[in-house]
C-alpha cells in the first residue's frame, strides 16, 4: 500500500510540474514562446501517461487489492488508481495523439469560425472530434451508455439516466420562474455597473475580498490571466486568477470571488491526503458548488454587501456615492434570458446547460449530424429561453469545450448549482446566523463549515455518498429552486 501511494505522489508530483508550465504559459509567458512550452507539456503529459500505464501500477494495485482490513483512505486510493490505470490501459496511444492533434487543430479553427461567425470553417474539425471521442467511448465503456461514459470523467458514478431525470425537473420550473421575472415591469437595470471603474482600483479591492474570505496567501496567489482559473502546483501552493474590465464592474469582481470558492476547496484537504491522488475536488460538479456558493449565494447577497458596499462607495465615490445600495444590489442579481452562457444569471444558466446536455446526447448516441447543429441549437434556445441567436457566434460557436472534445462536461456546471444550494441550506439549518456575521465582513463560519463538511475530504468520496453525509438526503433540485425563488421574488417586486 505505501509503495502504491509513492508510486502515485510521483505522478502527482509530474502533474503539478506540468500545472507550473501551464500556469506560467497563461500567466507570464510571451506570446511568441509557445512552441517550446507546448512540446515541454506534451513531454510531461506523455512521462505521465507512460507511468500510470505501467506494469508497475497494475502490479500494485493487485497486491493492494488482496490486502485486508483496508482503512477507508486506502480503499478510495486504490479505487482511483485503477481508475487511472484503466482509463490509460484501454484507450491505444494512437487514439490519445490523434484527439490531442485534432483538439489543438480544432480549437485554432474553432477561434477562426467564431470570429467570423462561419459554422462552416469549424464543421470539419468538429466532425473528426466527434468521431473521435465516440471512438474514445466506446474503448473506455465504463457507462451504460456511450454519454454516460463521457459524463462519468467528470461525474464519477453519474450516468444519463440520473442527469436527466434531474434535468427534467429542472427544465419547467426554471422556464416559468424565468417567464415569470420577465414579465415584471419594473425590472433592475444595470447602467451602474457599465461606468468607467479604474483597473488598478479593483484589482486591489479584489485582493481585499478575497482576504476576508480567508484565502491563505502563504501558500496561494492570484494574478491576471485572459480567462480565469484555478490551479494548484501543489497541495500547499494554489494560484487563481482574474480579468479587469473597466467598462463592466461585475467582471473581475465575480470573477475572483468564483476562482477563490474553487481555491479554498484546493487549500482544504486534509494533510493526510496531501500531494495524492485524492487531493482532488470530489468531482466537477462539487467543485463548481463551492465556487458557485462564494460567487453567488454569497457573494450576491444582501448581507455580503451590507458589509462591502459603503468601501466600495468610497473607492468609487464618482459613480456610488449618491447611489443606494438597495439598487446595487439588484443590479447584480438580474435575471434574463441571453445568448452567451458564461454571461447568463443562475436562474437562466440551467436552462444554457440543459441545452447542451440535450445535444451532446444526440451527437454521442443518435447520429445527429454536426451540419445539424446550427439549426437545433437555435430552435432549442428558442424553446428554452424564447430567444434566437442572430448568428452562430452568439449561437453553435460560442463554447470552446466541444473543440477540444469536452462533451460530457457541461452538466457539472449546472450541477454545481444544485449541490451549493442543497449544502448551503444544510450550513444554515446548523448555523442560523451565518448572513449576519457577513454583514461585519466575516466569513469564517462558513468556511470551516465547508472544511470540516466538504474540502477535508478531496476525492475520498464519491459525490452521491458525499451529499448524503452531508444532508442525510441525495441530491434534490428543489433546495435550488426554493433557493431562486426566495431570492429573486422580492427582488423583482413579486
Ligand atoms: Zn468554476
């Protein structure tokens, strides 16, 4: 068993030199040294890859299986260790090259297609992508079904069926609580937002916020990049990142409050699991839920911002000053269907989701065509969200995750929301007060309820066994529409 564990800390120890490469390629790196970097990455990727498929590896999983009296820790390391051994012993070299070569082709081609908004210049390539990954599918076969294969990567133990029972309860609430918010005439409106707000200036409230919420900057940093992250390089080194735009205050703000939920997971594990395989979020979908929690449930409440409003007023006093917190607060909680699903709301972010969930089903498993796409994507936005894109770049193109073969990503996001509000609801129940001590900017008791609850854990659980250590109950969606409508009802004067 110890030796599995060495086996695995120096893989890990691998990956996080290649997280460091790949943290610096988005941070600091010019943009001119790409090549280097990207055949210094592969090196570290293919060092991995060869180590986890080793005979080594399958030789101590064997001995560790015949061990008795296993604590639970050992267990769960040996289940992922096979579950990476698996994973690399079944899909050939060829095939892992060959989605890597169409990935990267894919995604320069993607990027050309969605400036131009032209689904013809990227179809190609997606098509090859497709075929690929069903290909990858079928090889894995971990699933029920194809899909469901796909979803288990970033769900361990979910499959279709339970994705879309979820989803199909989702789906007619989330439609008419959004139908119901549109129809309101006095809607908040988010001029206040969309003034100038110097970058120097939100930059240093960020780091601000991000203090209070107790990100440990011993062992954690957060610089700019073009799309923000988080990643760790290792269990006592996390970086997040953010983006400042200057024309829209919502932006970096949000922004790092999300990547620091996603940060404080990273920073919580138990030492015991430190550096290994199990130093990982859970899955996708509890990581988002505590990314989703800090940004959202509590970083969009009235209480969080009873505390941070009057310092904002005195950074900003040209543009806040004379402007009642009441208004701000409902100009960063507006609800409204819209085109692009990283700028969508919580309430209409669901429905994004729901969407793709709903075609990636019919690429993997039904035969739908790429050239298919354009059109049943906007028809199902239509349905779903009562608007039609202009053209494919607010439409089919807007994603990068299909260019890199990410089908069976998406439902994390959405259930990210689901287990933040299932969780948060439980956090309340045993301490009522929490809103109360955000109003005099401490966020302590949440946080270590969150340890103690969730991070402690990292990858010891899976998801379902983890909510229901937590909650006593599997995952409910209703705790996230009681969560919605609660919020926004008052909100929207209903
Ligand atoms: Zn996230």
């Amino acid at each position: 068993m110890e030796e599995l564990w060495e086996h695995f800390n120096e893989i890990m120890k691998l990956s996080y030199i290649g997280a460091l490469l790949s943290w610096d390629q988005q941070v600091n790196m010019p943009k001119g040294s790409v090549k280097g970097r990207a055949e210094q990455l592969v090196l570290i990727q293919n060092l991995i890859h060869s180590r986890i498929k080793s005979d080594k590896t399958s030789k101590l999983i064997k001995e560790a299986e015949k061990l008795h009296n296993l604590s639970e820790i050992d267990l769960a390391m040996i289940r992922e260790a096979k579950r990476e051994y698996d994973q690399a012993i079944k899909i050939p070299d060829e095939l892992v090259s060959e989605i890597a070569k169409t990935s990267s082709l894919g995604h320069m081609e993607w990027e050309k297609a969605r400036e131009k908004s032209d689904f013809s210049i990227f179809k190609p390539y997606l098509e090859k992508i497709i075929k690929l990954k069903i290909e990858f599918a079928e090889k894995l076969d971990t699933g029920p079904t194809l899909y469901s294969t796909l979803l288990d990567l970033y769900e361990p133990g979910s499959t279709y069926d339970w994705i879309l029972k979820i989803f199909n309860g989702l789906k007619p609430k989330l439609v008419k609580i959004v139908n119901k918010l549109n129809s309101v005439s006095d809607k908040p409106n988010q001029s206040i937002l969309k003034k100038h707000y110097d970058a120097e200036k939100q930059w240093q409230l960020s780091l601000d916020i991000i203090k209070k919420l107790n990100f440990d900057f011993n062992t954690g940093r957060q610089d700019k990049a073009t799309h923000p992250f988080t990643t760790s390089l290792s269990s006592i080194d996390t970086r997040i990142t953010t983006r400042i735009r200057e024309d829209f205050l919502p932006d970096c703000l949000f922004s790092t409050i999300h990547e620091c939920g996603h940060a404080l997971y990273q920073m919580g594990f138990k030492e015991e699991i430190h550096d290994t395989l199990l130093a990982e979020g859970c899955s996708m979908g509890i990581h988002e839920s505590q990314s989703r929690m800090w940004e959202n449930v509590v970083g969009r409440s009235k209480e969080f911002w009873t505390y941070w409003y009057p310092i904002f007023q005195k950074v900003f006093p040209e543009n806040l000053k004379n402007y009642p917190m009441e208004e701000f607060y409902r100009s960063i909680n507006i609800v409204q269907p819209s085109f692009i699903r990283v700028d969508a709301d919580e309430v209409t972010y669901g429905l994004h989701i729901i969407l793709r969930f709903e075609l990636e089903k019919m690429i993997i498993e039904d035969q739908l065509q790429a050239s298919e796409l354009p059109e049943i994507w906007n028809a199902k936005m239509e349905e779903l969200l009562g608007i039609i894109p202009p053209n494919d770049a607010l439409g089919v193109l807007q994603d990068v995750h299909w260019s890199g073969g990410g089908f069976g990503y998406f439902p994390s996001y959405s259930l990210g929301n689901l287990y933040a509000a299932q969780i948060y609801k439980q956090a309340l129940k045993e301490s009522p007060n929490m809103p109360q001590d955000y109003e005099k900017g401490e966020f302590s008791n949440l946080l270590n309820y969150l340890k103690e609850n969730v991070h402690q854990y990292g990858k010891i659980y899976r998801a379902p066994e983890l909510i229901q250590k937590i909650t006593g109950e599997d995952l409910e969606p209703e705790y996230f529409i009681k969560y919605v409508e609660d919020k926004y009802y008052p909100i929207y004067g209903i």
